[in-house]
C-alpha cells in the first residue's frame, strides 16, 4: 500500500478510536474549563462580564454563559468546534514518524487547540451577545467555518513538513512545494 | 532557526493559509447568488431526488426538506461550501499548472459535493429512522473526519493529475 493511502487509511480509524474517548469522555470536563476561561475574558472583552450557568444539560455540546451586563443568558453551541481535536490528533498520531515525536506534536497539537476553541467561544458569544451582523458575524463564520476546520490540516503540513528530514515529501513520497 | 524538515517548511502551509483567508473574504464580499443560495437549491433538489429514489417520504420547499418527524433546513454550512474553500486552497498553494488546478478543482469539489451527499443521506436517514443519531451525525460525525476525506482526495490529486506520481513510482 502506498504511504500516503496506509497515511489517511490510519487517520481515519484512529479518529475512529479517538473519538469516542473525546466525545463520551473529555469532551464535557473540557467544555467546562474553555467556558470557564471565555467567561473571564469577558473582563477585557465587549460582552461583559460573564459567569457559567447551569441551564444546560450535559453532554449537550452546549455551554451557557450568564451574562450581567446585558442581563441573559447566552448558550453557545460548540460541540462541532472542539471536535476538531479529532482529526488534528488522528493526523499527527498516523503521521509515520518516531513515537516520541509524535507525542511531542499531539501535545503541541492540543495546546493549539485549546488556544483555537477559546478563541472561537468568544468570538460566538461575542457575536450571540450583540446580534450582530455585520464584521463580527463574518469573524464568526470565518472562525467556525474555515478557521477551525482548517486548522488541523494547517497544523498538519507545518508540522509534518518539518519535523523530519525529508519533510511531508519523505513521509508520504510525494513532493511538498520545493520549488516555494 | 535551525532547519530539520523540508527546504522552506513553513512557505506551503503560509500559502494556503492565505490562499483560504482571501478566498473567504472574496466569497464573503462579492460571491454570486449561485455560489451561494444556488449551491444551496442544488444541494436540497439532489437530496430529495436521491431520498424520493429510495421511496422515502419526504417533501421539499426551497430549501427545506419535510420528513414525518422533522424538517431538514438546508444552510450553506450544510453544502459542504467551506471543504471546498479548503481544498481549493490545497490546489492553488501546491506547486503546479495552471491545467491541473483546474482539474484538481473540478475534480475535488465535485469529490467533496459527493461525500457531503452522502453525509446528507445519512442525516436525511438518521431524521427517517433513528432520530437519536441525528444531531451525532450532524454535530460530530462530519467534523471528525472531513478534513480526512479532504486530505485524501488532495493526495489522490497530487498523484493523479500534477504528475507528482509518476516521479515517486520512477524512484521507488
């Protein structure tokens, strides 16, 4: 079997596995800490100051935030936004490199995104808490609709293309941009 | 910094970063009506040809899909839009001809609209017959694998149509 197809063939079963352990296992814990982190950041950020509620029911994918200074309660859904944890780790785990280096990649793979869904909490409930439609709206689309569903794989070429020697074109025997 | 991957490691994934962020915005300011409400329109009269096919009950309005249970709105996040936006940005940022871009994006859009179908299928299935699935599919299903089917149907480019094969197959 050619590198690139053992390659995706991999991707795809261990996102299989991987993700109902994140699902029926992290994912709620998870939610909880990004929710708590996007509330506090109501402090410097336009929806105000910000606390979780409880209205939600768990495993919903939901997470709701009481938000004083426009007195409501805005519930975000971000089931499909963190689940990009999937596939960014299913890359990185299937890449066909040393162990180690792996764990080291899905590690940094987690951070960045963590750092992605706080950014893209915020950006929802920046937009839910003011209506808005006009850029605000777009930054929404852009993070839930290109932003997070990229990331794994922008996080993939750059990764998988320097962390060994022959780069992407090595791993999977095909070429990566050599002419820039 | 020290240099351990490729020549310029970080020049591909930049490209095709910029490539999606200025698609987006060309799309989000100037995009036409079929791009938009038309791939829509598409999207809900071939899922409701392929569920009339298999004899499902189901009636369509615009963009609405009716079920017995439920109704099935047909957004464009639902086309499968965004993957395209993507891969359309694989394509441009890879080094290649004009010629096979061109057939990298017919041929990978029109790999993506046919996945999504089948997404869509499986959704318009799960409404039919296993409403609990439903929102498993929608929400989490999709999201965990396309960027996958995406990368797969990459590579299947770079080795079909950019001539990138024939080199690999003559050195290996």
């Amino acid at each position: 079997m050619a590198p690139r197809n053992k390659f995706i063939l991999t991707g795809i079963l261990l996102a299989l596995v991987i993700f109902p352990v994140w699902r029926f296992l992290l994912q709620e814990p998870y939610l909880t800490f990004v929710g708590w982190i996007v509330a506090a950041f109501g402090n410097i950020l336009p929806y105000g100051k910000a606390g979780l509620s409880g209205m939600v029911e768990a495993g919903s994918g939901e997470i709701a935030f009481d938000l004083f200074d426009f007195r409501r309660t805005v519930v975000v859904d971000v089931s499909s936004i963190v689940t990009n944890i999937v596939p960014m780790l299913a890359l990185v785990l299937a890449t066909p490199v040393e162990w180690k280096k792996r764990v080291i990649g899905a590690l940094l793979a987690l951070g960045i995104a963590f750092l992605s869904h706080i950014f893209a909490t915020a950006t929802i409930l920046w937009w839910q808490a003011q209506a808005d439609t006009g850029v605000i709206e777009g930054l929404k689309i852009f993070t839930d609709g290109i932003l997070i569903a990229a990331l794994p794989l922008l996080y993939w070429f750059v990764w998988a293309d320097s962390t060994s020697k022959g780069g992407i074109n090595g791993l999977l025997k095909m070429k990566i941009n050599r002419k820039g | 910094m020290k240099k351990i991957g490729g020549k310029k490691p970080l020049s591909f994934a930049g490209i095709f970063a910029l490539v999606a962020v200025v698609e987006y915005l060309a799309f989000f300011q100037f995009a036409p009506e079929f791009l938009t409400t038309g791939l829509i329109e598409l999207t809900a009269k071939i899922l409701h040809f392929a569920l009339r096919l298999t004899g499902a009950q189901v009636t369509i309005s615009a963009e609405t899909l009716t079920f017995p249970a439920m109704q099935l709105v047909i957004v464009y996040e639902c086309t499968g839009g965004f993957a395209m936006f993507i891969f359309s940005a694989c394509v441009i940022s890879y080094p290649s001809s004009l010629k096979s871009k061109l057939w990298g994006h017919l041929f990978g859009i029109g790999g993506i609209f046919i996945i999504n179908m089948a997404r869509l299928l499986a959704l318009s299935w799960a409404a039919l017959h296993a409403r609990g699935l439903f929102d498993f599919i929608h929400k989490y299903l999709w999201q965990s694998m396309f960027i996958l089917f995406v990368l797969g149907i990459w590579f299947v480019w770079v080795n079909r149509f950019t001539g990138e094969g024939k080199k690999v197959n003559g050195t290996a």
